[in-house]
C-alpha cells in the first residue's frame, strides 16, 4: 500500500476555505498532514492529521513531519513554492511520486530535475474540495 502524505504551502493558505478542504482530503485518504512555514496554520494544528512545519530558512524544522514525509511514497503539493524539501530524500534526490495541486502552471515553481506524476490546475479550495468528495464516494 502506497503512503500519501498532503504538503501545503503558501498559496492554499491564501484561499479562503482552502484549509478546510485541504482537512476533508486528507480525512478521506487518511492522509498526514504537513506544511511549509508559510502555510502554518492554514490547516488546523490540532488535528490528529496536522504534523506540523516541514524546513525552516534551510532547516529540517519539526522532526515529527520530516518523519511522516520520509515515509512518503506519494506527495500531494498544495500551492507549494518550492517543492525541494517535500519530494526529496537526504541524497537530495526525487525519491516520491509527485502530484501538483495549482492555479495556474506558472505558479507552480517547480525546478526542471521535479517529475510531476499529474498537476490539476484550478482554484484550488474548488480543487481539493472536489477530490475529497469524489473520494467519499
């Protein structure tokens, strides 16, 4: 069994709702949550699903969500920036199958060596919301 863990960033903390939505999907995956610094917050920290900061300034942050993402063999990148610290492994090196959660894919600052597995491109609180529904199915 494939493990998924939901990575959210900066531009899902912008969208009004999007924190919510982003809690329902990872409720129907059973899925960990983590974020980047400036997402903190944008998903209820006290949620059994909510593992905290992954990377501070070039720091590992929380060593908690630096496990669960370890554990990763599929990540789901909500408004992410840079995608460095949640799609690779101590060697640096693309060890999990990435799917992209966007606006547009010009706001998807993903580096060329980054395989993208699939991108759905959208507002991205009407996105999550969708997946999370068709997964209650």
């Amino acid at each position: 069994e494939r493990r998924v863990v939901i990575c959210v960033g900066y531009r899902a903390a912008a969208m009004d709702g999007c924190g919510l939505a982003i809690t329902e999907l990872a409720e129907a995956l059973h899925a960990p949550i983590v974020t980047s610094l400036d997402a903190k917050g944008v998903v209820d920290e006290a949620h059994p699903l909510c593992f905290g900061v992954v990377g501070i300034f070039g720091y590992p942050g929380l060593e908690v969500a630096r496990t669960i993402l370890d554990s990763a063999d599929i990540v789901v990148l909500i408004g992410i920036t840079l995608a460095a610290d949640f799609v690779t492994g101590v060697d640096r090196l693309q060890n999990r199958i990435v799917i992209s959660v966007e606006q547009t894919p010009g706001t998807a600052v993903l580096t060329s060596w980054v395989h993208v597995e699939a991108q759905l491109l959208g507002h991205l609180t009407v996105l999550v919301k969708t997946l999370a529904a068709k997964l209650r199915k």
